[in-house]
C-alpha cells in the first residue's frame, strides 16, 4: 500500500522558520520537512538538530536540506524568509518591505519553475503585502497563498479575555482584523460568549473590557516580546504551524488568516486579516461580518495602508 506523506518545504530557518520546523514534527503535522535557506551552514546545522530530537516527536519525520526546486512536490511551502535584525530601527514591520519583497520576488519564481501546486503559508512581514506579492509572482490560484496575518495577533487578544473572564478560549469568539500591523483592530461587534454577543453581558463587570488597552495589548505584544529576545519565536511558530496543520488535514476551521478578498468587505484584489475556512484547498471561504459603520471604516483604512505598502514594494521592484 502506498501512502501519501505529508511534505512541507520551510523557506528561511532563522528564529520563525526553526521554529515552525521543529512545531511541524513536534504537533505531528509533517512526515518530511525540506529545510531552504540562502545560509548554507545553517541549514546543515538546524538539518542535524531538528533530526536529533526525532526520537521524541509523536511520530518519525524526516528533515532534509533542500535548495528551492526540491521543494517542488512539497504540499505546503512556508514562507519565513527576511532579516528580523531590521526591526531594531523602530517598531513598525514596514522596516522589513524592501528586503522582503526582493527575496520573494527573487525566489518564488525559482520555486515554481520546478512546478509547485501545492499551498504557500506567508509569514514574512509585512505579511498581508508578501502574502499579495507571492499570490502574484507565483501565479497560483490566489486561494492557495495565505498569509498568518492576524493569527498571532488575535491569539494575543484571546490571552487577554481569557485572562479577564477566566474563561477557555474554545468557549468564546474574539479575533483582530485587518492589517498584520499597527493598522490592525479588535472586531468587537463579533466577539461572543458561547453565541452570547458580549452586549448581552453588560451589566456583568467580569466581561466589561477596556477596549483600549487590549487592543493596545493586542497590537503591541509582538514588541514587548522583541524587545527582550530581538524577535519573536514560539507565538508564531505555533501559529504558523497550525495554519500548515489545518490545511494538511483538510479541518475547514475558521480562523483568522490574511486571505485574499473578492468583494467582501467591500475589497478587492488585496490582502488582509479576517476570518476565513481553512482546508486543502487553502483559502476555501472567507467569512464576512457586517461590521458596524466605525469598524468599517478601521477596515478600509487597514486595505489603505497595505494598499499603500504593496504600491511602494512594486515600486522598489520595478526600480533600476
Ligand atoms: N506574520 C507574523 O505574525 C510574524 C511574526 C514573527 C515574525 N515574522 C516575520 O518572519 C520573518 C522571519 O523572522 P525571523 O525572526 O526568523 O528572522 P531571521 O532574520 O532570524 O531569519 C530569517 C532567515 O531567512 C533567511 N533568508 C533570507 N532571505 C532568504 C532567501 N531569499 N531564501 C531563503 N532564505 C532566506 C535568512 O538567511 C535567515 O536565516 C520576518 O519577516 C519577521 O518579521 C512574522
């Protein structure tokens, strides 16, 4: 009997992509890992080290070095590609945008020469203007490129309503939408208790928030992480790994990933945070809330800025 593995190609194994590599055979999603990265040395090193702890993972995986055209028949190629050491200028990811887009543009291509068809997970910041500029340059169906976008972000907001409420996050729905960056907001008219509207629950002080602070918690966590450590490591591995595994597994969970929007939300041709059905399809259906009219306006105001961001990195592209 044959039986199909389970590939996934990780392209850039510094602090993000190791990582995700290690999550992907410790949460027992991969069979194979094929390890990409411009750093040759690197990547014989994170090779030998994710191999050496095999032995305690739920199950064998292999990990293997890969250049990019062995990642052909890959199912799944996550993108943690850059150089984090640019955000010590200040704290905006948009610090990343130049380096970025060159990378991608550069290596995507390299990839799909070798006929790639499975799905592109993006990590690399800025993550909703990347996830965009790989849908493009790799011509896959835009559905098969999706970005964490606010995966990592909501998970933060979700700690906190958890922390307030003392409540197991499976019991409620919260989630940030928008723009995996400062642009990004707390969608508060869709957060739930068990199906309860958090309306409902005025009276009870348990779930009154200060909206303020935790979408200020939420937007600002990745920076009271960098701070200390000069990146940031296990939130978005976990995150990362996940996206991979509920596409693996063909789950159709709804979470909040940057997909690409035809129509809804009264956008096109763009990519942004919202919640969206996730399986082996990738972006399989993206979910659309009728915001009231001041978080729409946020909305729109988040496709502004990546908008602006994807303009200024076909700009460096096109530049001489
Ligand atoms: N979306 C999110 O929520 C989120 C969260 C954390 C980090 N990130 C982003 O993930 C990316 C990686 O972060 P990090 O901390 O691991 O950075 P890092 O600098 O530690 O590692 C980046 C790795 O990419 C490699 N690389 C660069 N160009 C490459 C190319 N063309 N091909 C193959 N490999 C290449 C580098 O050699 C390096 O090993 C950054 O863009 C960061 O901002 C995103």
């Amino acid at each position: 009997m044959k039986i199909k593995k389970r590939i996934v190609g990780v392209v850039g194994v510094g602090h993000v992509g190791a990582h995700v590599a290690f999550n992907l055979g410790m949460m027992g999603i991969a069979d194979e890992v094929r390890i990409c990265d411009v750093k040759e040395q690197k990547v014989i090193s994170e090779v030998q080290d994710l191999n050496d702890a095999v032995s305690y993972m739920p199950n064998h995986v292999i990990y293997v070095a890969s250049d990019y055209a062995g990642l052909k028949d890959c199912d799944v190629i996550v993108n943690a590609s850059g150089d984090i050491s640019l955000l010590t200028k200040g704290n905006t990811r948009d610090l990343e945008l130049a380096n970025s887009v060159k990378q991608v543009a550069d290596f995507v291509p390299k990839i799909m020469a070798g006929g790639f068809q499975g799905i592109f997970v993006n990590i690399t910041n800025p993550c909703d203007v990347i996830s965009n500029l790989i849908a493009e340059t790799s011509g896959l169906p835009r559905q098969r490129v999706v970005g964490t976008g606010t995966l990592l972000d909501s998970s933060r907001l979700i700690h906190s309503i958890s922390a307030q409420t003392g409540l197991d996050a499976r019991g409620f729905t919260a989630f940030m939408l928008g723009e995996h960056g400062n642009a990004q907001f707390v969608a508060w008219s869709c957060v739930s208790f068990y199906g309860k509207p958090l309306a409902d629950f005025s009276g009870d002080a348990t779930f009154r928030f200060d909206k303020e602070d935790l979408q200020r918690r939420a937007i600002d966590g990745g920076w009271v992480t960098f701070r200390g450590k000069q990146c940031t490591e296990y939130g978005i591995a976990s995150a990362g790994a996940t996206l991979v595994r509920t596409i693996l597994h063909d789950e159709k969970r709804i979470i909040p990933v940057s997909a690409p929007l035809r129509g809804e939300y009264g956008q096109q041709d763009i990519y942004c945070g919202v919640p969206a059905v996730i399986g082996a399809d990738g972006v399989e259906r993206v979910i659309e809330y009728k915001l009231p009219p001041e978080e729409a306006a946020e909305f729109a105001r988040c496709c502004d800025t990546i908008r602006a961001n994807i303009a200024k990195g076909n700009e460096i592209l096109h530049k001489k």
